[in-house]
C-alpha cells in the first residue's frame, strides 16, 4: 500500500523550506531551497512540484495535500503576491 504524504512549503525572501509528513505529522524528509527572484512564478512552482515529488518517491509514497506559507496577501486572478512583505 502506497503511503499518502502531506506537504509544507514555506515561500521566504531568501529561501523556501519544503517537508513531507505522515498524516499523525511525522516529518520523514524535508530541504531548504534558495529563492531566485530571477525566476518567473511557473518556473518556481515547477521546481517546488519536482522537490515534493522527489521527497515523496524517496519515501515510497504520494502528495494527498499541500499547505503553503508565504510572506503576503495572495492575488489569485494574477498569479502572484502584490504587496510581499518587506525585510531587513
């Protein structure tokens, strides 16, 4: 039976923390990815479904929910963060 993960992300200004758990939160494999600006949204978010997917293969199992943090109000019918917070 292949086991159903749940994922975290948390987006910062300097890198982006990523986790998948069991469902009673037993983190089994986590990685810390550096945020490149640089990129545009498609290419981050392709790059965060590629590290949870990988993490959860390691693991032997599937992504059954994904819960994400991030520095600032979404704009969700264009695609980003239009007031991100600021930091030192």
């Amino acid at each position: 039976m292949v086991q159903d993960f749940i994922a975290a992300i948390d987006i910062g200004g300097t890198k982006i923390a990523v986790a998948i758990g069991t469902q009673k939160g037993e983190i089994v494999a986590r990685s810390l990815l550096r945020t490149d600006v640089a990129l545009s949204p498609d290419a981050v978010v392709s790059g965060l479904l590629e590290t949870l997917e990988t993490l959860a293969g390691i693991e032997g199992g599937r992504l059954a929910a994904v819960g994400i943090g991030c520095p600032g109000p979404l704009d969700f019918e264009r695609g980003g963060l239009p007031r991100a917070a600021e930091h030192a």
